[in-house]
C-alpha cells in the first residue's frame, strides 16, 4: 500500500473512531510502527490530524468526507439546518436535482417538501427519508456501502449519462484556492462526475470549514455557480472569496434568481 492510500485510510479510521493508536494503526496497515508516525506527522503538518501520546486524534471532528456508521450527530446542527433551509430556495417543482451524500444535504432532505421532483443521490440516509416523499421519484447510481453511502466503479459514468439540472454537494473543506476537499479518495470520481454534469452546482458547506482542506479536492471554487453556507462566517473569509469572484450566499442579501 502506498503511503497516499495510507494516508487516506488513516483519515477514515479517525472519522470513525475519532481517535487511535500507532499500534491499532500499524496492525490494521501492516506496517511497522515508525511508517505510521511517519505518515501521522505528515498528515499532521497538512493540519488534518493531531499526533498525541500514542497516537493521533481527528483535527476537524465534526468534518466528514462520508459520515459515521453511528450516524449524522447533532454538531453544528443548528447551522445544516440553516443552509439547507437557503439551499432548498433553489429548487423548484419538477426539477432534477443530485443530494450528494452527507449530514447538510441530508438535512435538506428533511427540509424537502413533497413536491415533484427527481432525486439522485448515493446516500442510505438520505434515501430512507425521502422514500416516504411519493411525489419524489429516487434515483440511485448503485455500488457497495461504505458506511452511509454507496461506492462503486460504474457510479460516475452512470452519473454522466443523467440530465441533472441541479446538484447540491458536501465538503469537509472549503479552500479559496484548494477548492472543495474530502478524505475519502472513493468518493472524488463521483462528486466530479456531479460538477461535469449537472447544469448548476451548489455547495452546502458550514462556515466551521472555510479555510481548511482535506486529502482530495474534487471541485475548483470556481465550478461552483453558489456556496450555500450559514451566517456564521467570518467576514474575513467572505473577502477572500469575494476577490475571486466566487458567489457565496449566507444570507445577507437576497436569493440568486433561478437561471
């Protein structure tokens, strides 16, 4: 296993467990002890973990590529509430949108009155609350369960051939010039094939994960139309975006009109 992949089955460890050992993490990669603290250190300087005695822990917590097989939690609740509130203000009856899998867009889920439309998303979770939704039709690409999402080599190119009209996507980080990141290195081809295909994309991502960046970045700031995030951000973050031309709605001025 090279140390990329490594690296990348470190973070989902840490997302699951939250916190390990070199020992555990050393048994479970077959590697030896001092590979590990290798790539812990390394993962460390990226600001993606924090290395304690033994061990490391989760640097961003609360920031999932995919979520915990315990589930969504209730951490920064109040703010997903919020934004998928804002993000539910772009879409209209008899739309053809994308939910991509996460703890926002399945709160957006919740939101999501039962109206006609056409949903295609990859997430368990999402899926079991809009089943009860029968104005709604469902679309899954299909693939393997890992954790609350399904993963599989044909999803992207099934993905491609479908005509999205809007896509709501998660990031565990948003980055002005990194763009929007996630651990899970699976999951990229998918989300790419949503930002190709879909006519208007829009992030949904909490103010907590401005300025940060995880292990893959599957989409430029610039290939989203709108970053839907809630009131809490920092008006200096905001800046950097605004130098970039890149359209955040926080609600602070009025909703982009529908193209």
């Amino acid at each position: 296993m090279n140390a990329l992949k490594r690296h990348e089955k470190i973070m989902e460890i840490l997302i699951e467990r939250q916190e390990v050992g070199v020992g555990e993490l050393s048994s479970m990669l077959e590697v030896t002890g001092k590979t590990i603290r290798e790539d812990l250190a390394r993962l460390e300087e990226k600001g993606l973990l924090l290395r304690v005695h033994g061990g490391a822990m989760l640097a961003q917590n609360d920031q999932f590529g995919i979520l915990s097989s315990k589930g969504t939690g209730d951490k920064h609740a109040a703010e997903k509430a919020e934004i998928a509130a804002r993000a539910l203000r772009y879409i209209e009856p008899g739309d053809i949108i994308a939910l991509d899998g996460g703890s926002t867009t399945l709160e957006m889920a919740r939101q999501l009155e039962n109206v006609p439309l056409t949903v295609v998303t990859n997430d368990l979770f999402i899926l079991s609350e809009l089943a009860r939704k029968d104005n709604i039709r469902l679309v899954v690409p299909g693939g393997e369960r890992v954790r609350n999402v399904l993963i599989g080599t044909g999803s992207a190119t099934f993905v491609e051939g479908l005509n999205i009209s809007k896509a709501f996507l998660s990031a565990t980080a948003l980055h002005p010039e990194l763009g929007a990141s996630i651990y899970t290195g699976d999951l990229v081809p998918y989300k790419k094939a949503l930002v190709k295909t879909a006519r208007r994309v829009y992030g949904v991502i909490e103010h907590q994960k401005f300025g940060k960046f995880a292990l893959w970045t599957f989409a430029a700031c610039e290939e989203m139309d709108v970053i839907v995030t809630d009131g809490g951000l920092d008006p200096e973050q905001k800046e950097l975006f605004a130098r970039k031309n890149i359209r955040l709605d926080d609600g602070s001025g009025a909703p982009e009109k529908q193209a």
